[in-house]
C-alpha cells in the first residue's frame, strides 16, 4: 500500500486524524518536499496534530518510510490527487479492520 494512504488509514485507526471544525478529519494534509532534489510527498499530519511542513519533513525523514516521490512537482501533485481520491472515510474500528486486512494481504477481502 502506497505509505500515503497507510497514513490515512493508521491515522483513522488510531484515533491520531484531526477534527476540522466543519465536522471533516484531516489525515494526512500533504505537502511536497525537495528531498535531495527529488520531489517528494510527505504527510503534515502526525499523532493528531497539523505540523507546519518543516517540521513535518523533519518528522517524515526520521520515520524512515519511503515516501512518494516523482521527477517533478506537477506530476506529485497529479499523484496525490489520484490518491486522495482512494482515501475512504470509515470509523476507527473499520480503519483497524481494514489495515488487518492489508496486512495479511488480502486487499480483495475487503
């Protein structure tokens, strides 16, 4: 799974998105990084708080994930588009499920 959207979705089961005042979650809010000249897309969301993007950079090196990258900005920013549009809104319990799921590696389960 695209580390992305397991962020969304670990962010969903572990009660770590935040709450929008328009009643919508946040889970992810993506930014796009130069890291060592390659564009890359990184979440500004961690353990249920909005990072401004230097820190969220910070944070996302040290996860030591592998996140997306791409050769320019325009076609990250085509990429995020497309997986924003997979990222599903479900309960905590659901997220925990279905993050089970993935891991086995039965994506079609669910």
């Amino acid at each position: 799974m695209d580390p992305i959207l397991e962020h969304h979705y670990r962010n969903l089961a572990e009660g770590k998105a935040v709450q929008n005042e328009d009643g919508s979650v946040s889970t992810v809010y993506t930014a796009q990084i130069d890291v060592d000249g390659t564009p890359t897309l990184i979440p500004t969301v961690w353990d249920g708080q909005i990072l401004d993007v230097e820190e969220a950079a910070q944070r996302a090196q040290q996860s030591g994930i592998k996140w997306p990258t791409a050769p320019s900005h325009q076609e990250l920013r085509s990429y995020d588009e497309k997986l924003h549009e997979e990222m599903r809104p479900m309960s905590q319990e659901e997220a925990q499920r279905f993050l089970e799921v993935i891991r086995a590696g039965k994506r079609d389960a669910y």
